[in-house]
C-alpha cells in the first residue's frame, strides 16, 4: 500500500507537469463593501499578488450577502471564489430553507478551500451594570442593533435563555453601541463579527466591559459552533471568553484546476501571518477551524494539506 506521502509527491508532480502559467486571475466575492468581510476580501486580494510574486491576481466583488454568494455558482467559471459559512452550502445542496425550489447540480460541484475568521457571538456589558452573566441582563437595557446576524442572533438566545420580555430592548443602531454605553442610555450590546471587533476593543478600552461567557449546555441549546476567544484579547478580559460563532469558509467549484486551488490555499496559509500583523482578526484563524469544514475540499486544497500534514476527514475528502 502506498504511502500518503507517497501518494502526496506523486500528486504534486502531476499537478505541476506541463506549462505553468505566468498569471492567474481570480474573482472573490464577499461581502457589502462596508463590512468587515469586504476588507479581508481586500487584504487577501493583496497577500495573494504579493504572496505569488504578482502570478495571482485577485478581483473583489461587493456582494448582497452569503446566500447570493451561493446562487451565483450556476453561472459562474472556474475562476469564482467566494465566502459562505458551511450551514448554506449544505441547505444549498440538499434544496432546503431558502434554497427550497432553486436546486442546481451545480451546488454539488461547491468545494471548500480554506477557513477565514468566523461570525463571532459578543455580549457586551459595561461593568458598571454589574452583570458577569446571561441571568444577569434581566432588567437591563440592550442593543441588539437591527436586521443583523448578530441582532437576530442575539434576539434567539434572549428568548432561548428565558429573557425574553425581561430585558428591554434599545431603538438604535449597533453603530452608536459605544457612545450609548459610554453615556449610560444602554447596559450592553450584542454583535457579531470576526475577533478582536473593533466596537468591543473600542468599549472595553474607554467604558470597561465584561464579555459574557456561555456554558457548555447553553451553547448546545443555540445549535452554534463553539469557539473561545483567549484571555487578554479585549482590555480587562483577565479569562478565556467561551461564546459561539458561526464559520465562514472560501469556496470555489470543482470547475477550478487542481493547480489554482492549491496556489491559492499555500499562499493564504503562507500570507495570514503577514495578514495578522495589519488585521488583528487573521489571528484567530488556525488548523482548528479546519473542523469546521463540514463539506468536501478542493482536490487541489487537499493536495496542500496533505503537503503540511493536516488532517482531513473522509468526508472532506
């Protein structure tokens, strides 16, 4: 039997057998142009051209959102990467929720190429309001924000938590989250982004807050991911944070070469240390999140991985 080594070089080489190209072009849609998604769009559209010596070149697309993301597979090339978390790839491909009647065989053919940092669950306290815990916020006045994930997001586990109806919910943006703590209109909000979020730092910088942490049984209840966000990451964050989040991943199709995928996957894993040094976010991606991959990976994905000895499973194969 042959080794996976073994097997890996023999892979290599084949997929560098022949004429290597002097460019390649790829486009990447992500997000609405005012999100945090967009400008890692951007910061891996740049780690790509400097990361290949200006051989991959990227072109960022604004996106209306995930789901869109998805649909426009059917009439995209081999060129297309885009960003989804995992759950709407697999809705996608077995025709359920928003996806019920817009089937396509082309949803078979998704592929992941790696993780990028997930929708991350924050409930933000000041430490003026005292409260250490989700039993705590009964009373309190919160921002949720609205037409968010993290609005809906947060909604869901109020009313999971049996909150609902005891907690007063705030009439305002999640961008004057900060200036509403600072002057004492709210107790707390609830967003949902990539780690460190700027709002958070900003709040625990000027105001001094408490992240709440979720049990484990707690986490189970919202069906979510679990990720923990390290000690220190936020000012007076002295603990882990323990909350849920929800992964991102870039995909493409099985209609990318083998070649393509596995230059773009080497070059962000190479680049996201460089990435983290401008973005404090890159840093809170890790192998780890490569458990959250629940779909199958690019061939030429896999190629790298096996490459660098991560692990895959049978299913993401």
């Amino acid at each position: 039997m042959f080794s996976r080594s073994f097997m890996t070089i023999c892979s290599l080489a084949l997929l560098f057998t022949g004429n290597v190209f002097a460019e390649t072009r790829v486009t990447y849609k992500s997000a609405k142009s005012t999100s945090s998604y967009y400008q890692m769009a951007v910061q891996i559209a740049e780690a790509m051209k400097a990361g290949s010596d200006g051989s991959i070149i990227v072109t960022v697309e604004e996106s209306q959102g995930s789901v869109q993301n998805v649909m426009e597979v059917k009439a995209r090339g081999g060129d297309y990467v885009f960003t989804t978390p995992p759950v709407l790839v697999r809705l996608a491909q077995g025709g359920k929720a928003m996806f019920k009647d817009k089937s396509d065989p082309k949803f078979d053919e998704i592929r992941a190429l790696f993780p990028i940092p997930s929708l991350t669950m924050h409930f933000v306290m000041s430490n003026k309001s005292g409260v250490t815990d989700f039993s705590g916020m009964e009373g309190k006045t919160i921002l949720l924000g609205k037409g968010s994930f993290g609005a809906k997001e947060g909604a869901k586990y109020i009313k999971l938590f049996g909150l609902e109806g005891k907690v007063e919910l705030a009439d305002a943006e999640l961008s004057n989250a900060v200036s509403a703590l600072k002057n004492g209109q709210i107790d707390g909000f609830v967003t949902a982004g990539s780690f460190p979020a700027p709002n958070v730092i900003e709040a625990a910088a000027s105001v001094g807050v408490t992240v709440l942490s979720l049990s484990d049984d707690a986490i189970a209840k919202t069906k979510r991911t679990k990720l923990v966000i390290p000690a220190d990451t936020y000012a007076g964050q002295s603990s882990d944070i323990v909350t849920t989040s929800l992964p991102v991943v870039a995909y493409t199709t099985t209609q990318m070469d083998d070649k393509t995928a596995y230059e773009l996957t080497k070059t962000y894993w190479e680049q996201k240390k460089k990435m983290g040094a401008g973005a404090a976010w890159w840093d809170g991606v890790n192998e780890g999140l490569m458990a959250n991959i629940t779909g199958k990976i690019h061939t030429g994905a896999a190629i790298f991985y096996d490459e660098i000895g991560v692990s895959l499973t049978d299913a993401q194969r």
